[in-house]
C-alpha cells in the first residue's frame, strides 16, 4: 500500500552500499534522499528548459552524462559517471561506452528513417538504456527523462505521464511499469508505450 510504502521509506535506513559516494552525509534515511534527489532533478529540468537540443545532441554520450551529471551532482559524487562494478541489471561495465555509442547510433538512424512511429523511438531507447545500466543509480528516472527529451525536442509532442494518471498507489503503478519493462526485454514494447501514456 502507499501508507505502508512511506513509512517504510521514511523509516529504512541506507545500507553502507547505498551510502558510497553521497555527498550529503547527514541524509539517513531513504526518505530523505529520495527528496534531495527530486530537488536536484527540478534543477535539471530548469537547466532543460533554457536549451535548444536536436537529435544529434541528444543522443551522444556527451549529453547522456551530462543529464544525469545535472539530475544528481548535488547527492552523489559518481553522478554523471559511469559505474565502474557490475550490478545485476545492466551489461559488463567495461561494456558501455561501446553499447552506449551502438544505441545512439541506432535510434538516429531510426529518426531519419522514420524505423518506428516518434513514441516508439522514444520508448524502445528508454529500455535499451535503462537495460545498458550506464549509472551506479539513478537510471530509471534518468531514462524516463531521457524519453520524455526526446519526445518533446525531437517531435514535439507532449511528455510522456508514466503512470501518474492511473490514479492507482505507488506501488500499484511501480508493479506496472516493472511488468512492463519485463515485457519489453521479450521485446514486446506495447505495455511500456501504453505505461507511458497512462
Ligand atoms: N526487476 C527490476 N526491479 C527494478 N527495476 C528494474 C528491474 N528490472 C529493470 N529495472 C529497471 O531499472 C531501473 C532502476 O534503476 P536505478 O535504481 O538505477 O534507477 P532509479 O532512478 O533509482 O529508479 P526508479 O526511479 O525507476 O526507481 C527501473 O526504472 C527499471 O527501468
Ligand atoms: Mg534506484
């Protein structure tokens, strides 16, 4: 339940591991990292605001950093960087640079040729980032903004709303979206595109 999942956050302290790297020490609790986050991303967005960004901008390795440098540098020293371990999501980190520079070739070549109707473009690099795993943390939200960049600058339609207007608790939409990224790694992509809208 939503109640549940608050106070659980609000409770939970972070592990040593969720700690390496942050740069405000006195933050204890999930809570109140999740806040500190969401502040720094509102500061990114205002950055987004003030720029003209095209394709070629956008996807390139500069940017990609850059974005997630702007969404989290306030918390976390690494943001920006590219994770230097393996997790359990995502490739071989010795992987990425190459994989990163493979999708950013990709989906352009998917914009010029009109490959997939301008949700899908946007979508399909969501997943294929988010599965690459550029980042010690912070790749969801990263991705999801990433789409929704894509989608405003490059075709000029509206952002994406990702669950918000299913009126459902947290953890109901966060049990959707995570079915959904799911389906789309058996490389169906109609229940993210349909999350992303709903
Ligand atoms: N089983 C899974 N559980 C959670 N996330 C998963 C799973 N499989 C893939 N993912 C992807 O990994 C992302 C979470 O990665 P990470 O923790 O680096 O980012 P985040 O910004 O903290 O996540 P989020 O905002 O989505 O909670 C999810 O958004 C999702 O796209
Ligand atoms: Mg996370």
């Amino acid at each position: 339940m939503e109640l549940n999942e608050d106070v659980e956050n609000s409770q939970t302290p972070l592990s040593e591991e969720e700690r390496e790297g942050l740069k405000l020490t006195f933050i204890s609790s999930k809570k109140e990292l999740n806040e500190f986050e969401q502040q720094n991303i509102e500061e990114a967005m205002l950055w987004l605001v003030r720029k003209s960004l095209s394709a070629n901008n956008i996807l390139s390795q500069k940017f990609i950093c850059k974005l997630h440098e702007r969404m989290f540098y306030n918390v976390w020293s690494w943001a920006g960087k590219f994770r230097t371990t393996d997790k359990n999501i995502g490739i071989h980190h010795k992987e990425i640079n190459v994989a990163l520079k493979i999708l950013c070739d990709d989906v352009l070549y998917w914009i010029n040729h009109k490959i997939f109707e301008p949700e899908e473009i946007a979508i399909r690099f969501k997943h294929k980032l988010v599965s690459i795993h550029c980042f010690p943390n912070g790749n969801g939200r990263h991705s999801r903004l990433m789409a929704d960049i894509i989608i405003e600058n490059i075709f000029k339609q509206q952002v994406f709303t990702w669950g918000i207007d299913l009126k459902e608790s947290n953890q109901r939409i966060r049990e959707a979206y995570i079915k959904s990224i799911r389906d789309a790694d058996q490389n169906n992509y109609k229940p993210l595109l349909k999350f992303s809208r709903s």
